[in-house]
C-alpha cells in the first residue's frame, strides 16, 4: 500500500519562531516537523521531513526558496521548500538561539552560546562540504539572544544575555578578512536584550538607527553622527556616558594607510558604521506592570514595532516617535512569536502552551488566520462518510472538526465538561455525535454549529465507546464504571433499553453493516454480540483468554475482529460464530524504550498489545495500533494462504518524546537518574525566552507523572477515510494523516515489450483513443491515463467506456475521480462517468466491494461540484451516476430524494429530451429493485417526476 506522510492537523505550533516567506506563506515548527500555511488559500501542508528532536529556530531564505531548521539537539537541516526536499545536514556545538539569512542570501549567521558564526549559504550546487564556516566572533559574555543584518549584508547587529548589543562588521577585502576590528557596544539595558534591530532611511535605504529591546519592556533608539571634532548639539545635550566602544574609533594614521594600502581609501573608512560616533537617542517603556517581553519584530519599511508579552498581550508602534497603535491581549499565556509580513499588513502571533496561532491584519483590525491545536492529546477521530470532513476529541474537553484537504479547523465544540472518548459521524454527514467521561452523548448539527439533542442516563456514567445503526435511529455507548451499554432514540432522545452482562468495562462498541447486530468488547475477556432491535439482548458471546482491548467490523458485516491484551488479533466469523484465524502481532508492535524501563525494549512486556483496529474500505487489509512507535499494516484478504505483515509504519523519530529510542545511552545515566529526567531548567524557560515548548502542562503535581511529564509516544485511535485513499491516526504528535498517491509510483498492472509511453504517444497520434486509453491502463500511470480520457471525443466515449476490460474498471474510475475535481469540463467527465455505469452496470454491482474505494472517491467529487451543476444535459448526467451510486448503497436514501427533487423542481422550467426521461423511470424501477423496503418513497418521487416531465409537455 503507497501511503505516503501528507499532514499533521490538531497541532498548528507548539513553539520555536515563526517566519512568513513571500508574504502569504507562513512556516512554523510543529514538534519535529516544518507547517506551511497558505494564506491566501487558506490551505496547510506539513513537509515529510523530520528533524531529530523538536525544532527551535527555523529561518527562510529572501527568496523564500530555502529553509533552515534548527533543533534541540542543535542539528541542522537544509531544505528546498518548493521540492520539500532536505538538501543538507549539519551539527552545530554549541545551543543556537537563532539563526538568519543575510539578505542577499549568500551569507548564514547562527547564534550558537556565546559565539556568533558566519556561514556561507549553500545553493544547487553539488559540494562534498557545502557549508563553509568564514567567520567567528567571539565577542559576547553571555549567550547571544538575537541578531538582525544589515540591508546591504554587510553589518550584524548582536543582542546577548549580558544586556549589551554589539555591532560586528563583516570586512570583504582579502587581506582585510582575517583582520580584526572590535564590534561597538550599547550599552544601558538593566535586563536581558530580546530584539535587536536596524533602522533605515526610507529614500536612500542607508542604516540610520538601531533598536534594542530588552526583557524588562525597554526600547533605546541609538543613532550616529559623523566624526568631526566639533561636539554636535546632541552630545552636549545628552548626559550619558560615552560607550566602551568609542576610543576604538579613534584608530592612528597608520592603521588608516595600511587600509588604505589594502584596496579600500578613507572615504570607504568614513562610510563604515562601527567607525560612526553611536550615542543614545531616545528610551521608551511599555510599562506592561510585572509582564515581561518575550517576542519582537520590527518592520523597516514602515518602521513599526510589535512586541509580545509573558500575559498575552501584544503592541504595535509607530517609530521613532514611540505612538501606541494598537494593544490588544490575545491570549491568557505568554507570546512565543510575532513577526511582520513582507508589506507589513499582517501580524503573526504564537502561544507555544495553547497552541495557537493567528495572523492579523492590524489596518482592519480582522483575523486572517485564526487556528489553535488540542491542549492534551488526542483520544479519538472520526472520518465523515464522504471523507472531506475529519472530527477530533482530546482530554481538553474539546472537539475540532477539520477540512481532510486543507487541514484547516473551521468549528470547535467546547460544551463537555470532561474528556471526549468517541466520536461517530451520522450517515447524512451533517450530524456528529460524541461521547465523554462526563456522562453525556451530545448530537451536533455541523450546518448551524450547535449542540441539538444530549443523552443522558438516570444516574451519572462515564462512556468510553460510542456506536450508532445505519439508520441513523439507534444511539449506543458504553461505560466506563458500570460496564452496561446504553440505547437512546435519536429523535426521541429517550433511554430505550440498558444492555447488561458485562463484568469490565466496556472499550469497544460497534454496528454491524448490514444488520441490526450490536458487537462490545470489553476487559472481561469477552466479545458480546447483541439484537437490539429485537429485544432478545444477547444473542452470542466470544470468549477470549485476556482482556479485549477494541473491536471492529469488516465493511461486508461479516466477520469480526478484536484485539487482545497478550497482542493477539482474533477473526471470528459472525454468521457461524467460530475464530477464522488469528494474528501474533506482539513482536510486529514492540519498540521503544521508556526513560524509566529497568528492562530494554526486547524485554518489556508493557505497550506490546493493539489497543485500536479499522478495516480498509474493501476489507483487504487492517490496520492496528497502540502504546508504541509503530503502527501495522496487515493483508486479510485471502486467509487460505498466509496473513502478510504489508508495512508497518513509524510514526515518528523525534527523540523529545519518550519511547522513540529502542536502545538507551549508559552515558546519559547518573546518579540521579537519566540526565533527560532532571529538572535543571532556569528562570529563563518561565520566562519564555529559552525554550518554549508543552512538557510540563499538568503534571506538577508529586506522583502524577513518572517521568515529569515527558511525553510518550504512542497511537490512540485509527481511522480510514471510507474512500480508502487515506488514513488518520491519533497520536502524542497531533492527527498524523497519510494518503496514497500513485501518481509517483511506477506500479504497472499488464505490462509488456509493446506497453511505453511512447507507443500511448503514437496511438494518440494516428487518433486511436481506445489502443492509446487501454495501453495507459496496463502502464498504470497517472499522467497518461487522464491524457488519454481528454483526448477522446465525446461521440466516441460509449464506444471507448464499452471496450474498456473489468480488470481496468477501478484504475478508471479512480482517475475519473481525480479529474472531476480538478478539471474544468464537467459535461464531458461526467458524461464518461455515464457511458461506463451504463456499460459495466452489471458487473459494478456484482463486485461493488472491491470498487467501494473508488466510487466513494468518485461520490465526493461529485458532491463538491453540486453548486456548479446548472439545468443541462450535464445536470442528468450528474443525477445519472448519483441514480447508479444509490442503487449500489454508496448513496443514503434521504441524499438521494433531495437530489431528485432538486432535479424535479428544475424540470419544471426547463425541457427534457424523451430519452432522458424514460432512462430516469428505468433508474427508478431498478433503485426501487434493489430496495424493496424503500418501494413507496422512491415511487412517490419517480411519480412527481413524471408529472412534471407531462406537464412540460417531454
């Protein structure tokens, strides 16, 4: 199975600094990885790269071309952002606090303790060493905190944690490179320096002031005068004291002609700012009470300043004159981030412990963005039935529902006063149920975004497991305390009947697909299967010899599978109610070692069990989770021959979570403990000025948390899209989603001597679509295929659907799937979605499981093109393939009628051709077929259709 790493939603930033690249890209760490946030699209993509542990600084090149990340273990990645490649790697010795490009983009400072480094920048070039490291500056008492370049890349302004900025100039002649000339100090700051930054004269660009800000909320304007004798009315003005720096500008004539000997006169020496007389101009207080400055940036085309502070409140100023603009607070946490957009319309803010991010256009005073994660982790996803929606539940009694393609949260429910434990979509994808610790079900409506209906039970009860019938009639949870299974009524909401037997509690909870059967599980070791409709109760018990963890139902209903406590996944078929087989998978899902494990990973028996399982769309394969770094991937299909480990998936290698590392580093180990468990963070980590980062949210109490809660990798929930194209898993990182994408992979079905590219390209050419479409079908590339459905003309389509063989039928409609969403000829791909249910009906329907996948794909594209569907042959078409579509039980009753009525209120203005009209009575007769329970509603409708066609005289 291709899947591939496509994104990680329920997490937008958990720290670091964030930067804008081309002014509608925003790139922020996310743990380990690197987020890009189209603004503009309103899209995120996360990069497949990872970095070893989780990232603290990150900077783009001006080009916005190249990235450079920085982690906590100082190792250094290089990556091609548009190819979402890493190019290079590298290790730096000392902590980096930040890290810039220059602006030309040739040269890279890095921050690393005490040491300013200056790095050439690499390109595409192919290099055996590719960074160069030119200059070190040693300068600096104390750890350096930021640094800023000059426009024309030749000065670096320098702020450290000895409250002092220096100005370092990076000399270009050749004898003048291992020359040194000694950086000039600002001095003044009583508290640690966060920001320091370079101001220029607008016409001319030429660097007129700089800027210090320190923690304690002071800003100095420095500004410079030239080196006359004479004392200017500034410094006779000015009661400070001159700065260290300033005898080393007085240098000897000799000192000048040897310079001037070296290529460069004195005029060059007259224009070099650290020559310049610096004095102290103007000092500003944002007199924030006791909150400190944890974050600034400064802006120099409009000279604007905005900073951050440890209680949530941000400022934007106008400079030099120090005119408050704007002072808003955002958040009850400290400020880890903000920065200036290109053009200097957006703010970008970020609160590491919240999670939240935000860009704001401070003119309009509106959001552009607007998204906060998860507070805790996440217990429990749901896919909706047409995959394009994705709901998640966490320990901070919230509930997030995502768009699956652009990983945006548009809604977040807050109503639960406990843990949401389990989440189920209804099958008309506008209603959401949830289940929590607190005692309730809650039903949303995902239109008006409001809680419409909550179950409750007579005394108080904690559900852990959620289920709901096909119907949509039947709610179903199961408990925690009391280990009984609760059924409402949906439109009632009334308490119909409590499901008794259980000795444990009760984990998992599950409708049959196709029957009315309600399967539990729980860690009494036993699997119950009961007919709730009936009123029988239990109707089979399954006996296990450990605990059952979770259950789950293959789509066709009938057969079942659970996990159990010794890592054992058992089969059993539903109908006869025997085991089938059984899968070991203790050694498949072992790995990782706790800081805290006495014993190594190949040892412990803790975490070596499935706690989640979910069928694929087809039932071919399963995938399993649980307390480890790996999830499984196993093929079910054909159980005669062998049960096949497919892959299995790590889901991270970021070396901040506990359980990643299979063998532990005896060096590591002291006295004490593991070096990673002691606590020897100082007042700086509180103050939000060194790390920034989730580790200690709520376990400070003594004994809450072995290891000070450090967090341990491990996945809590699976789930696969019903289009069978992706798959989401619940993890410690975030909701790490993985989609298959098989336009990068050679994977030919037929192929032989005859079948290349090349002879498509001929065939396409002597204008034979039908050898040219079937050659691309047995070469199995994505290009080709959709190269050759365009290029068939619409009169040969039915000739062409017809030829195509069954064999082909789903890499067909998998492509028509993709083309309906990206291409803008409707009529025509809906008319070849026409022409092939019209040909291969038959044989759809008699292998509707293996083609489930696609035409779930095919059914959500549809649904997205329903606003651009006008009266037309087109309109038939689309209500063609949706007829066929529900006749195959893809397509829910209650969208079906909407569809046709729609389509009947249409006909009432409009004309339709005869032909037409009889193949919709023909679809009526064969949806009304295949569902006999559903006869007098679909004839109703095929009735008002007919009315309507006479009275427009058809």
């Amino acid at each position: 199975m291709n899947y591939r790493f496509q994104n990680l939603l329920g997490a937008p930033y958990r720290g670091g600094n964030a930067v804008i690249v081309n002014n509608n890209l925003l790139v922020s760490p996310v743990g380990n990885r690197v987020s890009v946030t189209d603004l503009l699209k309103s899209e995120t993509i996360t990069l497949p790269c990872q970095a070893s542990s989780n990232l603290r600084r990150i900077a783009a090149s001006p080009d916005g071309v190249f990235l450079l990340t920085v982690d906590e273990n100082n190792r250094c990645l290089f990556i091609n952002l548009p190819r979402r490649a890493v190019l290079h790697r590298l290790s730096f010795k000392h902590p980096v606090s930040d890290v810039k490009f220059s602006p030309d983009g040739r040269l890279i400072a890095v921050a690393a303790g005490k040491l300013l480094q200056i790095w050439r920048s690499p390109g595409f070039r192919k290099e055996f060493f590719p960074f160069e490291l030119i200059r070190t500056f040693s300068d600096c008492n104390d750890r350096i905190t930021s640094l800023d370049w000059s426009p024309n890349s030749d000065y670096l302004v320098v702020g450290s944690k000895d409250l002092t900025g220096r100005l370092f100039y990076l000399s270009k002649g050749k004898k003048k490179k291992n020359s040194y000339s000694k950086p000039f100090l600002f001095l003044g700051h009583r508290d640690t320096i966060v920001g320091t930054f370079f101001g220029v004269d607008k016409k001319t660009n030429d660097v007129m002031k700089v800027y210090t800000l320190s923690r304690d909320g002071a800003i100095f304007t420095w500004g410079y005068s030239s080196n006359d004798p004479e004392p200017t009315k500034m410094e006779e003005d000015s009661s400070e004291p001159d700065s260290t720096g300033t005898p080393e500008q007085r240098q000897d004539a000799e000192e000048r002609k040897d310079l001037g000997a070296n290529g460069e006169g004195d005029e060059d020496d007259e224009h070099l700012l650290h020559k310049k007389k610096w004095s102290l101009l103007k000092k500003d207080f944002f007199m924030q009470a006791q909150a400190k400055l944890t974050a600034c940036d400064y802006h120099r085309g409009l000279d604007l300043v905005v900073v951050g502070f440890s209680n949530g409140v941000f400022a934007l100023y106008q400079m030099p004159d120090f005119v408050c603009l704007h002072l808003l607070s955002i958040s009850r946490e400290k400020i880890t981030t903000a920065v200036f957009n290109d053009l200097g319309n957006w703010l970008t803010f970020g609160c590491a412990k919240l999670g939240q991010l935000l860009v704001w256009e401070w003119k309009s005073e509106s959001y552009i963005l607007k998204q906060q994660g998860h507070y805790f982790d996440v217990n429990c996803i749901a896919y909706s039935p047409d995959s394009q929606l994705l709901a998640t539940g966490a320990d901070d009694n919230k509930i997030k529902v995502w768009t699956a393609s652009s990983g945006f949260c548009f809604v977040t429910f807050s109503e639960h006063t406990n843990a949401v434990t389990a989440l189920h979509f209804m099958p008309n994808n506008h209603c959401l149920l949830s289940a929590s610790l607190d005692g309730t079900v809650r039903a949303w409506d995902l239109f008006r975004y409001r809680n419409f209906k909550t179950f409750v039970t007579p005394t108080p009860k904690q559900f852990v497991s959620l289920a709901a019938d096909q119907s949509g009639e039947v709610i179903c949870a199961g408990t925690l305390d009391s280990f009984e299974v609760f059924v409402w009524s949906m439109k009632t909401g009334r308490l119909l009947d409590v499901l008794s037997g259980h000795e444990g509690p009760v984990h998992g909870l599950m409708f049959s697909p196709n029957t009315s059967i309600l399967a539990s599980s729980s860690w009494d070791k036993t699997v119950r299967l009961w007919d709730v409709f009936s009123g029988k109760g239990g109707v089979e018990k399954f006996e296990h010899t450990h605990d059952v963890l979770t259950l789950t139902y293959r789509p066709d209903g009938k057969q079942l599978a659970c996990s159990t406590l010794d890592g054992q996944i058992h089969f059993w078929d539903t109908l006869e109610g025997l085991e089938m087989f059984t899968i070991e998978g203790r050694r498949d899902i072992a790995g990782g070692r706790l800081m805290t494990d006495r014993r190594p990973a190949a040892n412990s028996s803790a975490g070596k069990c499935f706690t989640t399982l979910n069928y694929s769309a087809d039932g071919s394969y399963i995938l399993a989770g649980g307390s480890s770094k790996y999830i499984c991937m196993y093929d079910v299909a054909d159980q005669e021959k062998a049960i096949v480990l497919l892959r299995r998936f790590q889901i991270t290698y970021n070396l901040s979570l506990d359980g990643v590392l299979d063998f532990l580093n005896s060096k590591n180990m002291t006295e004490a403990g593991p070096l990673d468990l002691i606590d020897d963070d100082d007042s700086d980590t509180e103050e939000g000025v060194d790390k920034q980062s989730q580790k200690k949210l709520a376990y400070d109490l003594p004994g809450s948390m072995p290891n000070h809660g450090r967090p341990i990798i491990r996945s809590k929930c699976l789930r696969i899209a019903p289009t069978g194209r992706s798959w989401a898993a619940a993890t410690t990182e975030g909701v790490l989603i993985y989609s298959m994408d098989e336009s990068f992979i050679f994977d030919p079905t037929d192929l032989d001597i005859d079948v290349t590219p090349e002879a498509v390209d001929a065939a396409l050419k002597e204008d034979e679509p039908k050898r040219a479409l079937i050659l691309s079908l047995r070469l199995n590339e994505d290009t080709l295929i959709k190269k050759c459905i365009v290029a068939v003309s619409p009169v040969d389509i039915p000739a062409v659907a017809s030829s195509v063989p069954f064999r082909y039928l789903l890499r067909l409609v998998q492509a028509l799937g993709d083309l309906l969403e990206q291409s803008p000829h409707l009529e025509f791909i809906l008319r070849w979605c026409q022409e092939l249910c019209k040909a291969h009906g038959s044989s759809i329907q008699q292998n509707n499981r293996n083609l489930l996948p696609a035409l779930k794909s095919l059914q959500k594209a549809q649904q997205q093109i329903v606003p651009y569907v006008v009266i037309s042959h087109a309109h038939f078409r689309f209500c063609y393939v949706q007829s066929i579509l529900f006749g195959l039980e893809i397509l829910s009753l209650k969208e079906y009628s909407f569809l046709v009525l729609n389509f009947k209120l249409h006909l009432s203005k409009h004309s339709l051709h005869p032909d037409e009209f009889w193949i919709i009575l023909s679809l009526t007769t064969m949806v009304t077929k295949k569902r006999n329970s559903k006869f007098d509603s679909i004839w109703k409708i095929g009735g008002g259709i007919a009315a309507v066609l006479q009275a427009s005289e058809c």
